[in-house]
C-alpha cells in the first residue's frame, strides 16, 4: 500500500475516533433542546446564544457534525463545550473574560519605589537634585530592568498615594544661584498626598 494511502487511511481513523469520542459525551439530563433554545434567546452574551443552540441541537436529536456547523467550529470545541456545560449549566457556556495586563512593577519595587521617592534624589549619586518623571523612569529601569513611559509612571505614583508638585512661576529678577541652593535643600517634586490613605502594598 502506498504511503500516501497509509497516511489517508489514519487520518480517515483519526477523525473517525474524534467523532465517537464527541457522539459519546452525553448531556446532562436536566435540560432539554427546548429550554436551551428559550435561553439563547435570553442570553445577551453572543458567545453562550451560539453555543446554547448548538447543544439544543443535540438534545434535539441531530448529528454531532451538524451540531459543529450550527456553531460554526469543530467537533472537539463541540466536545468542549458539552464538557463545560456538563460542569456548570448554561453559565459554563459565557466567555470567560480576558486577564489584564499584568502590573510592570510588583509590591516590592513599588515599594523601593515609593522609598526613593520620598527619600529623595542624591545628587552625587543621581545627578539631579528634584525627581522628574523621566529621572524616575531611568531609575526604575537601572534598578530593575523595566522599561516604563512617563504616562505610566505618572499613573503608578498617583495610585501609590503620591502626587506631582506644580513648580511656581520664576520671577525675571530671580536669582539663579539661590534658586539652585534652594534646590538642594528643597522637598522633593513627588511628595504623599493626604488625601489617599491607602498602602502601596494594596
């Protein structure tokens, strides 16, 4: 027999297996084609109306395969969905939501972020004498090797309880070197809102 024959044939075996497998499944007994039916028509979830009919099918009494075109996908995700509608019901079939993006920071560097923060900036070791956003953003991704935008880190800072300082308006007549003494001495441009309590760990 020629290998491509070969091949066929255990394809044709393989697909046949994958059906008996699907055919074998039953749905649980508490539900019928027409309960299901009047549900989809309830559902506002557009993923669980098509499954929902899907499966009404089947308790209908037709083919897994038809069961598979009616909601437009394989006989495996068919499967699938039996196997989830067997576990919980009608709300198995809802589509899970989708996880958000991971936070770029966790507790511990917000937490030695909040410390230098507050510690403020050394200028020896630092060369600045006030926090910027993009002084931070280069420190944060020297101590940890992440790579924040400004926005983002306006956003972490704000959520850890800490808010931007609003520079005043320099005089023409300032003095240049006073101010750049003042600097040194001065409070650094992030400091602890009073008005969020809340701790960075949360």
């Amino acid at each position: 027999m020629a290998a491509s024959q070969i091949g066929a044939n255990m394809i044709h075996r393989g697909e046949q297996m994958r059906i008996a497998m699907a055919a074998a499944l039953r749905l649980r007994g508490d539900y019928d084609g027409v309960g299901l039916r009047r549900l989809a028509r309830r559902s506002e979830n557009a993923g669980q109306t098509r499954r929902l009919l899907s499966l009404a099918a089947i308790y209908d009494g037709v083919s897994r395969t038809e069961a598979a075109r009616i909601g437009g996908v394989g006989l495996q995700t068919v499967r699938d969905w039996v196997l989830a509608f067997n576990a919980e019901g009608p709300a198995g079939l809802v589509d899970g939501k989708a996880p958000g993006n991971a936070p770029l920071l966790n507790t511990d560097q917000r937490r030695a972020l909040m410390t230098i923060v507050e510690c403020g900036p050394i200028p020896a070791v630092h060369g600045v004498v006030r926090w910027r956003l993009i002084d931070l953003a280069r420190w944060v991704f020297e101590e940890f090797g992440v790579t924040i935008s400004k926005p983002t880190l306006s956003r972490v800072l704000r959520a850890m309880g800490l808010r931007k300082l609003s520079a005043r308006p320099r005089h023409h007549a300032q003095d240049t070197e006073a101010m750049e003494a003042f600097k040194k001495t001065s409070l650094p441009a992030w400091t602890r809102s009073s008005e969020v309590t809340r701790r960075v760990s949360r």
